[in-house]
C-alpha cells in the first residue's frame, strides 16, 4: 500500500496535469525534441530593483517526464521560448524564468 506522501504525491502530479498544456521540448543537450507538460502561471514581477520593477516569465514542468535545464527550448501556441534561469525545484516540480524567441 502506498504511503502517505507518495498518495499525495500522486495526487498533485495528477492536478498538476490537468493545468498544463502540451509543448514541444527541445533540449539543449541536442536529444530529440518530444512532447511534454508545461504550466504558464501567472507573470510575477522582479521587485528585486527597487526602481525598474520588471515582468518575470516562469514554465513550470514535471520532473518525472524528464531533465529541465537552462537553455531549453519549448513551444506553445506557435510561439518558442528559452528557459534561462531556475526559479523553484520542489519534489515533483521543476520552475525556469523563460525568454519569448
């Protein structure tokens, strides 16, 4: 019987795939690009310069369909991004601030 934090740890993969969308993924690494889940939350603003507060872009991916890395490529709607820079990891998610291409 699975334990607590795996049942919950089901559930939340579960929910997390019902947000997302479907992207192409190519990885930096030359492999092959593939189809993967991506979450585009809501843009965060940079309040890190107190005097130019800029827009933050962040992807948020699962870590069981694989690596996520800075310099990734993803595609949704038509439209390419890279990512550049980790935001957040946690146990089964993974967040990359992203660029428009």
């Amino acid at each position: 019987m699975p334990s607590v934090n795996e049942r919950i740890s089901a559930k939340l993969t579960r929910a997390f795939i019902k947000l997302a969308q479907s992207c192409q993924f190519t990885p930096s690494s030359g492999q092959a690009a593939f189809s993967r889940s991506v979450h585009l939350p809501p843009t965060e603003i940079d309040l890190s310069n107190e005097y130019v507060q800029a827009p933050v872009n962040i992807a948020e991916f699962l870590q069981q369909e694989g690596e996520v890395m800075a310099d990734d490529v993803f595609e949704l709607n038509g439209k390419q991004h890279r990512l550049t820079q980790l935001h957040t990891r946690d146990e089964i998610t993974v967040t990359f601030i992203y660029l428009a291409l």
